[in-house]
C-alpha cells in the first residue's frame, strides 16, 4: 500500500464519520458525497501510486470545507 492510498482511505472515514454526525438534510449529502470521493480516490490510488493523485485530493477538500460553514 501507499501512502496516498492511506492518505485518502484516513479522509474517507473521518468523512463518512462526519457525515453520520450531521442532521439529515443537504450538508449531510455533501458530506457523503466527500466520503465517495476520498473513497474512490483511495482505489484508484491504490492500483497505482501516483503523486498527481494529491492534486486530486483539492476537489473534495474544497466541497468538505462548504459543508462546514
């Protein structure tokens, strides 16, 4: 494994963690949408460990801050 792989597997779960803590609704959506992401991203980096795939990592970044607000 590498560790981007671990880099966006950690983010998924502390997203899907987020998501279960938020009240049903549009914010709650988003979130699980950012776990989708982290997740699907870790696959991918996980068949082949890239270093462009941290440029990848700003989208959902950018997505999980606007939930927060």
């Amino acid at each position: 494994m590498s560790d981007t792989y671990d880099y966006f597997r950690a983010h998924a779960i502390a997203a899907v963690r987020k998501a279960r803590a938020l009240p049903p609704g549009r914010p709650k959506l988003k979130q699980r949408t950012v776990a989708r992401v982290y997740h699907l991203l870790s696959k991918e980096a996980a068949l082949a460990p890239n270093i462009r795939h941290l440029d990848r990592f700003r989208a959902p970044r950018r997505l999980e801050l606007q939930v927060r607000r």
